[in-house]
C-alpha cells in the first residue's frame, strides 16, 4: 500500500506538481540552486526494467540551453556558466573563469537500485521568508548524499520506519517550495533460520509488523515463542511455537509500539549445552 506523506516546507498556493507513485524506484536526483535556495529539483524513476525520466520541478528556461550564471565585479566578467538540457536531462556545465565558492550549485545524487539501493529519507531544511527550500540530502539504505544547499532555516524530515521513497510530489515556480513523497512497505526478505534442525518446520509468513514477542524459557534453553503479529487494518494475529512447561521456567514479554516501532535485528545463541534466545 503506498503512503502519501504530506509536503514539508511553504505552500503559495499555484504551481503545485505531482510525479505520481506509480514507479518501482528512485534512480536519480537532480538538484540546482543559488543564493536564494533551491532552483529546481528534477528526478528520474525505475519501473518495469526501464528508466523513466521526471519532469523539472522549479525555475526552467524552455529550449537547449537550461540556466546562464554569471558574475562580474568592477573589473569585468568573472565567470560564466551554461547549463543544459538534453535528451530531457539536465547537464550541468563547468564553469569558465573564477567563481567564488557558494554563487550557486548543481548537485546529482544517484541511487543503484541493481543493487537493492533505494531511497529511505529526506532531510531538508526552508526559509519562512522566502518560502523557498534551501537545502537537502538523501538518505539511501547504503548510502547518504552531500547536502545539496545550505542546512539554513526550518529543518524538516521525510521519512517513514520500513519503508521505501517511489515518488515526489510538491509546489514550485521559479524555485522549489516544498517537498512530500510517496513511500512504500520494504518487500519482505527470507532469511534462513539458524540453530538446530531438530522438531517440526514452522513458517508464519509475513505481516505488517510484530507487536508482540512471547518467551518461555529454562536456565539452559528455550521451550516456545510466540508471536503477534499486525494483519493490517489493526488486526492481530497470534502464532505460538514450541511448548510451555507449567512446572518450571519463565515467562518473557517484549512489546513493540508498533508502527512507531518495529524489531530490526534478532540475536541468539545456540549449542550443544546452551539454547537460548536473547532479545
């Protein structure tokens, strides 16, 4: 199910863009901006095996050439730097003559999605006055991107637990004024299990969360484990393993403030005299 997380940052009220969540990926970002903040943010997507490019989002000039930057003094022209367009992509131009650090920026921040990278979270950050967007960075899975602006202003962060970035959604005219994305549920990945392969298979599948873990345990190993589980809609699923001494042993409980919380990692250990799980 995708989520639709609200833009952060100013809404003027026209120009408003939706990319849309129908991708499967994130596989590239295109940042410019200058003294004032974030120009435009442009971002290519991968669904189905193939590379589907974003519109520009922000200030574009129409035709091949994308943005001209100047700057000059009381001796003349110090530098000048063309911007481009082509093949729907923006390319970004060196600069020729001196440039002093900080007139303006182009970043780009590419995702391998080959790989199993995606995109995770959005740190950015606005200014009240101008309504603009003056910086941001990328978080991937592997990976985190220079701050492509300046970290001046409201800080703000797109990000949801478990979940994946698939599209952008915003307002802009001739400079990026707020951001919100579109995310998606990880798909589940099954990881072999470890320990002994004495007993009975057991598989409960996957669900949205785990809310609740059960333990019943001795001094040298575990008898059962149980689990609750998120069915989605606020349902609740139990699952029990294993079988619970009522002579001996003990009972553990851990909780989880599921969807604000959710169990990213399991450690435990195993033996020949020792069986035991440890949360």
């Amino acid at each position: 199910m995708v989520q639709r997380v609200e833009m952060q940052g100013c809404r003027p009220g026209y120009d408003e863009w939706d990319d849309g969540s129908d991708h499967d990926d994130v596989s590239k970002i295109y940042v410019q901006g200058g003294l004032t903040g974030i120009q435009y943010i442009h971002v290519d997507y991968y669904k189905s095996g193939q590379t589907v490019y974003g519109p520009i989002h922000g200030f574009s000039n129409t035709g091949f050439t994308q943005t001209i930057q100047g700057q000059g003094g009381t001796q003349g022209i110090q530098f000048i730097k063309f911007d481009y367009i082509k093949d729907g992509q923006p390319k970004d131009g060196p600069v020729h003559g001196f440039s002093d650090e900080g007139v303006t920026f182009t970043g780009s921040f590419e995702i391998n999605y080959l790989e199993k990278e995606y995109l995770v979270s959005i740190e950015g950050f606005y200014d009240e006055d101008s309504n603009v967007i003056q910086g941001l960075q990328f978080k991937t899975n592997m990976n985190t991107s220079d701050m492509m602006g300046y970290d001046d202003g409201k800080r703000f962060l797109l990000a949801t637990n478990g979940k994946k970035i698939i599209g952008f959604h915003g307002y802009a005219d001739k400079h990026l004024n707020s951001l919100g994305a579109y995310f998606i549920t990880l798909p589940p990945i099954k990881l072999e299990s470890q320990g002994r392969r004495d007993g009975c298979i057991w598989d409960d599948g996957a669900f949205e969360g785990v809310k609740k873990v059960y333990v019943h345990y001795e001094k040298s190993l575990i008898n059962y484990i149980g689990f609750d589980y998120d069915n989605g809609g606020g349902k609740v699923k139990t699952s029990m393993h294993g079988a619970k001494s009522e002579i001996c042993g003990h009972d553990g409980e851990f909780v989880v403030d599921y969807p604000n919380e959710f169990i990213t990692s399991v450690e435990g250990i195993f033996g020949d005299s020792i069986e035991l799980l440890r949360r």
